[in-house]
C-alpha cells in the first residue's frame, strides 16, 4: 500500500472526528476544564512549604515556678517569630489543668498536642540539672504529629539556644573575655541554594510533570472511547468496508487524539504559568517537543488495549489498571525518592517517569536535549515497541 | 468478466462450536436482486459480512465482483457498498459532511464527488435537508441518507442488510422503490429481510436460509409453485380459546410439519397428506378446542413457502417444531455482537 494514499485516508478520518469533537460541546469544555480542575485539585491538597497555622496544642504547667514561667514566656515570643503573617500565630496554646485534661481534650480533638512542664522543672534548672519538658502528641493523626515532633523540637532548639547563648555570654564576662556566643554554640551553619531561582512550591514540582499525565489520560482513554463508539455504532464498518488500509483508521484517529492531547496539555501549561506561578526556565520548544514524544509514547498501550478489548467497559477497564500505577508510582505526584524500593522499581518501567523528569528538567532546570537524552530515548523506544506490537493486534482485532 | 456477481463455495464460518454459515455454495447473477430469507440467527448477516470483508470465512472461498475474497480484499471493497443492520453515519456531521466523508475513502474526484452527493441527494428528493445534521433527521430520512452513501462510490453490487427494518411504511414504500432504481441502472442488489412481501416483490430469485444452510432456492414464484404442487397444505384455523397446550398437541400429529402462531386465535399450520386436515380438526375437537373457521388458500405466499421449508414462521412467535433448538430463540453467541 501507498504510504501517502494510506496518509489521506487517515488525514480525511482525522478532519472527520475533528467536525464530530467539535460539534460536543461537552468534549470541548472538558479539553479546558480537565486540567484546571487537576491543577486546583493537586495544588491545594498538598501545600506549599510549611505554612501550618494555629496548631493548636494544649499547656500544662505543673510546675508554676520562675524557670517554667521563663520558658512560657521564650516560647510565646519565639512563637510570634515564627508565625507567617501579623495576624496569626504558629501555634495556639491553652491551658489545661493536669495531663489528663490535656489528654482528655486530645482525644476530643480540640487541641493536636500538648507541652507538658512537670513539678519540679524550675529547681532542676536552677540547680544546674536538665529541664525536661514532655511533649504529649495525638499518634492517630501521623501527619500532624510529625508536625507537632518537629514544631516542639524546633521550639526546644530554639529556646536552648537563647538559654546558651545567655550562658555563655555570662561565663565570658565572668572570665573576663570577648566571645561571640554562636561560635561556640552553632560552629556549623548551613546555606540552602536552589538551582531554580525564587522560592521552591509545590506546583514548579508537579505541574511539569502535570502536563504530560494529563496528556498521557487523554490519549489513554480517548482511543479506546473513539474506536469503541465507533464498533458499537456501527460506523466503523463503513470504514472497514471502504478500500482503505485499515492502518490509516487508527493513524487518523490517533492523528486527531495527539493534537488535542497536545492542546490540552498546553492548557495545563498556561494555567500552571499564569494562576499558579510556575516559571518556565528551559526552552519552549523543547517543552513543546516534549509534550508530543510523552504523548506518542503511550498511543501504542491504547490501541492495545482496544484491540484486546471486547467493547469499551472493559477497554475502559484496562486502561484504569494500566494508569492508576502510572499516575502514582510516576513520581508526578508525590517524589519516587518517598517510595519503598519495590516501588522505585516499577517506577522504573512506567513510561510517564521519563516524560515527568524530562519535563521537569527542562521547564524547571533549563536541561538541553543532550540532558534529557536518556529519557527521549527511553519515550521512544516505549512508542515504537508498544506501537508495532498494538498495530498487528488492531488490524486482527478488527475482523470477527 | 464473468457472468455472476458473487460466487461462493462452501463459504463457512464457525463462533467456536456454533457454525454460523454451514459450506454456503451459491452463485448470484449479474444485475438481478437476489433476496437471503431466513429467522434470527440463519446466518443472513454473517453471510453478508463475510462477503463484505468485514469478517473473515473460516473455511471455503468466494468471488465478488470477479476478484477473490482472501487474497484482494480491497479490490471488493471497491466494488461493494454496503446497507448495514445498524446505520453507518455520524449524527453529529450533517448529510453532506457524512457523504463527503465515505467518498473520499473511495478517492472519487473533488468535483465529481460534490456533483454526484448532489445527484444522490436528488434520488431520495432530500436535496433541501443537504447542510442538516442527521441527528435532526427522522428514522427514514435516516435511512434514505444510509442507503445513498452506499451508492455514492457507483459499486457493482450493493449489500442490503435488513434494509427497512423498523421504517414506516411510506418510507418502506420509498427505499423498495429506491431498490428498483438502483437495480435498474445495473447494480446487482443483494437483500436480506424478514419481510416476505419484500423478498417476494423485490427479488428476481430468493434463497432461504436456516442453520446457516440454504433450505430453498428459486424465484418466488417457483417457489410457491413447489408448495402448490406438493402435498404439502399450508391451513389456517380460528380458534377462539387457544392454549400453549393446544398448539402442543397440533404440532405433534405427524402429518403436521409446523404451526405459527398469527395472534390470539389464529393459527398456521403446514401439514402434508390427504388425511391431515381431518386429524388436525379431530385433536382440535378432542382437546375441547373451538374451531371458528378453517382456511386452505388456493394462492400460496412465499410465507407458506418459508414455513413449510423451514418449520418455522419468521415472525418471532414461532412455534415450530425447529425453533426448539436452543440457538434459534436465545440470544446469539457472544462473539457475534459487533
């Protein structure tokens, strides 16, 4: 078969299925809509930084003397300097009689944790002994009592290093000496640089990796819903029995499927840019380039699953097995590094992590083709090998 | 060329353990309407596809248009149009865009393509609906779009599967009459159908097809002749308090071949030999049946035909001693389902 007759056939089925998307309204709204809803849903589930607020934990203070009245005050002050904005606090606290209160009021969940000074913390002070301070936290909830773990050591931190350099500075005039106290305390201080300019969130992370899962959904599930409709319609006869190579039906389908993949994902592209703040630090074009080899390379697990697949629920079906897995082991979402080992290596296999870190090296990094190399190669190779064993699968597919 | 259309030679297609088209051997003239009559599930539609490249014979070989199914499926299809059960054409494109669509797939010229959608449209008087999409059209305007886009690429044979299943009849009238205008222009018509008034007006010669296999094959009025002249009596009863239990009975007399059921009190019944008219009224009597009218028509229809070839009617409520067998009635195999 003729090569360029076999490309106007499926040019003249991609112009056919473009009039029909355009013609749904609902298909139409759903190419914007779908990724803005992503990009507001992922964005605001997972924060940017530590931004928590109004922690609320509980105070107990058994002890009542002047040491612990000094580490209250330290904390409050130390509180203030944490907090965010003007008007709120990092943490809010509240009083409570006994542990058993606190507890009670733990479980209830009006507060998340509780500072517990013990009878006697003033005398040990004074006398030269450590001051223990119990931190009660609400273990149900792992995530906010790890927040609490790191909230109470930072403030402990912190509150022993005043205390110190306090100390040290008495010890020095007492000896009749110079010191600068941060040198004997903190000899060690360590600078954070970034490679990306400006402050590191969470969307600079996933919205690179964003654009092509988004793309990797839409060409996922549209083929198996463009050629099911089709099948059960009864449509697709009329092509089959045409004189054209059938080649040309799910080249021209797919044809169409990749420019409006493409033109979804530079949707996401623009959102992220414009109502998210991620910058663009690499090329553009290589972006661009990036988005149509991510998308190629998962055309060929879509036709696959439609030429395996009876009808479109259990084409639907396959396709939901194939990318869950992808969209959370891909490292798009939460860091492959988060991930136990097993899983690190069947994030390996997936397609969508090489698209991601490609993407994110280049729209993050300014990375140039000869850094994302290894990835393009991977992509392609994924494309090619899929494609030539879904399309033998496709034409035996499609005679009963 | 030669002188038939289609040539087929014990075209065979098996759905795992059910065999669809039984070593199906037939040859179709030239430029005549040839009608394929059988129940649900005879193998009408797979025959069909088979011919229309759509699905692959598992054994046995056939000729359409001179060149061989297997080995050049694409010089049929250029030959072929096809009337599918279901619709082809997309709702959301208008009548145009639909045409314009299937003729390109068979690569006829810019110019000449938009001359002959115009020429079509005319055929079918739908010229004023042309920018229209079809999911504002009526089932038979529908229909009337279908059949035209079959004919847009000129073939030689066009396949007609069930073509006016479910139409009013004015546009059953009006596709009947767009048969004849096709055929009569040379293109060689191939008609399934369920409705015997069509197979017998349309056809110039009709095959009945049943388990895949052909039970009769000749012109309808040969064929009505064949009844005409057997002793085979094809009776009509009225009986006001029909029972299940009744039909039962009538059916199991011996000289009784089958019995349809028209509607509430009337009955079909194809017997054979002198004495089956007395036997059928005596078990009527007996089971306390009462028997409001017998009929014998003189004039044989192509449905008595079907009945007494087949045992069965062709409507659904058949109750011939065939339509016992499990795959007739139940739904068709799975793999069937397109």
């Amino acid at each position: 078969m003729d090569i360029i007759q076999i490309l106007q056939d499926s040019y003249h089925v991609m112009i056919k299925d473009m009039i029909e998307f355009k013609r749904n309204r609902f298909e139409v709204a759903g190419l914007i809509a779908f990724p803005l809803i992503f990009l507001l849903l992922f964005g605001f589930i997972f924060p940017s930084g530590n931004t928590h607020e109004n922690v609320q934990m509980g105070l107990v203070n058994l002890d009542q003397g002047a040491g612990s009245n000094e580490f209250i005050t330290q904390m409050e002050t130390m509180n203030k300097q944490l907090a965010t904005t003007k008007n709120s606090s990092y943490m809010s606290f509240n009083n409570y009689s006994s542990v058993d209160a606190a507890k009670t009021a733990i479980n209830k969940g009006t507060i998340n944790g509780a500072f517990v000074i013990p009878p006697g913390f003033s005398s040990n002070v004074t006398s030269g002994q450590p001051g223990n301070v119990i931190v009660i936290v609400d273990n149900s909830n792992p995530t906010v009592a790890g927040t609490i773990e790191q909230v109470s050591s930072s403030t402990i931190g912190g509150l022993n290093g005043i205390s110190a350099n306090t100390n040290v500075l008495k010890l020095g005039s007492e000896a009749n000496q110079q010191i600068n106290p941060q040198a004997i305390i903190a000899p060690y201080v360590q600078n954070i640089e970034t490679t990306i300019p400006g402050e590191s969130n969470y969307f600079n992370f996933l919205a690179p990796g964003l654009i092509v899962m988004i793309g990797m959904m839409y060409i996922m599930n549209g083929v198996p819903e463009t050629i099911s409709k089709e099948k059960e319609k009864g449509t697709f006869d009329g092509m089959l029995s045409a004189p054209i190579h059938h080649i040309s039906i799910i080249l021209g389908k797919t044809m169409g499927l990749t420019i409006r993949g493409v033109v979804q994902c530079l949707f996401v592209l623009i959102f992220a840019v414009l109502l998210f703040g991620v910058t663009v630090q690499g090329n553009l074009l290589l972006v661009f380039f990036m988005i149509i080899l991510g998308i190629f390379s998962f055309i060929g697990i879509g036709i696959m699953a439609v030429s395996l697949a009876e009808d479109q629920a259990t084409a639907a079906m396959i396709m939901d097995f194939i990318m869950f897995p992808m969209i959370f082991l891909a490292g798009v979402i939460f860091p492959v590094q988060q991930m136990p080992w097993f899983m690190q290596d069947i994030s390996k296999v997936i397609p969508l992590t090489y698209a991601g870190d490609a993407m994110r090296k280049i729209m993050l990094l300014n990375a140039n083709v000869a850094d994302v190399s290894t990835d393009i190669i991977i992509l392609l190779a994924f494309g090619v090998i899929t494609m030539l064993i879904a399309l033998p699968l496709f034409r035996r597919g499609m005679k009963d | 060329m030669t002188e038939n259309a289609i040539e087929m030679e014990n075209l065979t297609k098996k759905f795992g353990d059910f065999t669809a088209v039984d070593k199906l051997s037939l040859n179709i003239k030239k430029g005549k309407i040839f009608g394929f009559l059988g129940p649900n599930g005879a193998g009408k539609s797979t025959t069909i596809r088979m011919l229309c490249t759509l699905s692959n014979p598992t054994s046995g070989s056939a000729k359409i248009a001179g060149y061989d199914l297997i080995k050049d499926p694409s010089k049929v299809r250029e030959n072929i149009g096809l009337v599918a059960e279901k619709m082809i054409m997309y709702d959301t494109l208008t009548a145009a865009e639909n045409l314009r669509f299937f003729g390109k797939l068979y690569r006829i010229p810019k110019q000449k393509l938009e001359d002959r959608i115009d020429e079509m449209l005319e055929l079918v008087n739908m010229q004023e609906w042309k920018h229209t999409q079809i999911d504002k059209f009526s089932t038979g305007m529908k229909q009337r779009i279908n059949v035209i886009r079959a004919l847009l690429p000129e073939p030689e044979i066009i396949f007609m599967d069930e073509p006016t299943l479910g139409l009013d009849p004015q546009t059953t009238y009006s596709i009947r009459d767009i048969t004849r205008e096709i055929n009569r222009s040379g293109v060689t018509v191939i008609l399934t159908t369920h409705a015997m008034i069509e197979a017998e007006v349309l056809s110039d010669r009709v095959a009945i097809i049943d388990h895949g296999k052909i039970a009769a094959l000749d012109t309808p009025q040969n064929l009505k002749k064949l009844i005409a002249e057997s002793d085979v009596s094809i009776f009509g009863a009225e009986i006001t308090n029909l029972t299940p239990k009744l039909i039962e009975k009538i059916n199991s007399l011996d000289v009784v071949d089958a019995v349809a059921q028209q509607d509430d009190h009337n009955l079909k019944i194809s017997a054979n030999g002198t004495e089956a008219l007395n036997q059928i009224i005596d078990i009527i009597r007996h089971e306390d049946g009462n028997i409001a009218s017998i009929t014998k028509s003189n004039e044989t229809t192509l449905e008595d035909v079907f009945l007494a070839v087949t045992g069965k009617e062709i409507r659904d409520q058949a109750t011939g001693k065939a339509a016992s067998t499990p795959h007739m009635d139940g739904e068709a195999p799975k793999s069937r389902i397109r």
